[in-house]
C-alpha cells in the first residue's frame, strides 16, 4: 500500500516488477490517497506525504501480533518477516501451549511455559540456539 | 470477495472504515495521537477499504474480509522508489 494511484501501480507492475517477478506481484497492490489508512496505522510521514516503510502482521482475527517500521532507504528482510509469520502460526496453533525462543525458526525447539520450566530454561535452551 | 471497480476519469479512494476510526470534527488537533495511539501488538487492526491493482484488474479491498487468514500489510513510500 503506498499513495500511488492504481493507475501508477498497473505501471510499475507492467514496466518494472513483473520484470523482476514472473507474472508480476502476485498480491493487491493497494493504493492510498492522501495516506488515510497510513494515518491510521501510524505510519504516514504527514512532511514528506508518503507512507515510511510499516508492515503489519494480523492474525485470522484480525488481531495484529506484529509490526516493523523503516524510513524510507532501508529494505525489509522478507525471510525474518516470514519467520515470525511461521512463529505466530506455531504458538496459534499449539493455542498457546508454546513459545518461540529468540532466534527460533522451524525445526529448532520450542518452549512450553509453566510452573516446571520456571528458572530451568537455561537447562534446555542455549544461547548459541539464537543464531543461524 | 474482493469486486471489481468501475474506473473512470477520477482516481479511485478507499479510507478507514468502521467504528475504530470515527473523528470528531472539533478536535482535529487531537486526532492524530488519538488514532496513532490505537495501533498496539494484541488489538484489532484497523478496518479499511483501499482501491487496489491486482494482476491486471482494479478491485475494492477490504481488510475484514480476510478475517480467517492471516495477512501482511506492508506500507511504502513509493512506486519506483527503489529499495
């Protein structure tokens, strides 16, 4: 979502991203006048008269459990903002049984909170686990 | 679930939508902390509508019609803005 029209993004996708991406973006490109909704979310630079670079992580609620934002010359990491995504998918899914320790991504162990593990993480869990 | 729109000369618009955003006029001073403020890990995302271009079509998104997956709302500053 940016406040480019959705004239300006069929252009973009035409003439630039679908040289990058196969088919172009899979997903909708939204557009926001005026950065209404950016104003919403916090994340409208009302100076500059465009979005910085917020992203947002809701839930099959409609909860949001997550949000990064940049200014502007600086990327995201899409693999960390998929790894969360598999980390919220996890914790969701064991309906809240387990915890994802700093740096977890699948196939690195998970926590089950609770009175047994209180004081005892340091048995099962080791810094070096928060690396790659 | 999403439809598709109807374009004409002007640019089409969406905006917030639904009781999280409702201003009170006299107190535009007030509102940008008001709504910046209602942004928190745990709370519901902020219903919107927003003209979207999806693969080769203009369609009207709304974002609680995708109550039921999970989805990313990514901000930018800009088409061709590089990075």
């Amino acid at each position: 979502m940016s406040v480019d029209s959705v004239f300006v993004h069929k252009m973009w996708d035409e003439n630039e991203l679908s040289k990058m991406v196969k088919g172009g973006v899979p997903f909708p490109m939204l557009s926001d006048a005026g950065g209404k909704v950016g104003t919403v979310y916090g994340i409208y630079d009302e100076d500059a008269g465009v979005e910085t670079r917020g992203r947002f992580i809701i839930d099959p609620d409609g909860v949001i459990q997550g949000y990064e934002v940049l200014t502007p010359p600086v990327g995201r990491n899409v693999g960390e903002t998929i790894r969360q995504v598999q980390a919220f998918q996890l914790v969701r899914n064991s309906k809240g049984t387990e915890a994802t320790p700093s740096g977890w991504k699948p196939g690195k162990i998970t926590l089950k909170p609770g009175p047994d593990l209180v004081g005892k993480v340091w048995e099962v869990w080791k810094t070096e686990m928060a690396f790659d | 679930m999403a439809e598709e729109l109807k374009i004409g000369c002007a640019r089409p618009t969406g905006g917030p939508v639904g009781e999280t955003v409702e201003v009170k006029e006299s107190e535009p001073e007030s509102l940008a902390k008001e709504v910046t403020a209602m942004i928190k890990v745990g709370k519901k995302a902020p219903d919107f509508t927003a003209p979207a271009y999806h693969k080769g079509k203009f369609i009207s998104v709304k974002l609680s019609d995708y109550i039921g997956k999970w989805v990313l709302l990514c901000f930018y500053p800009g088409d061709f803005t590089f990075v």
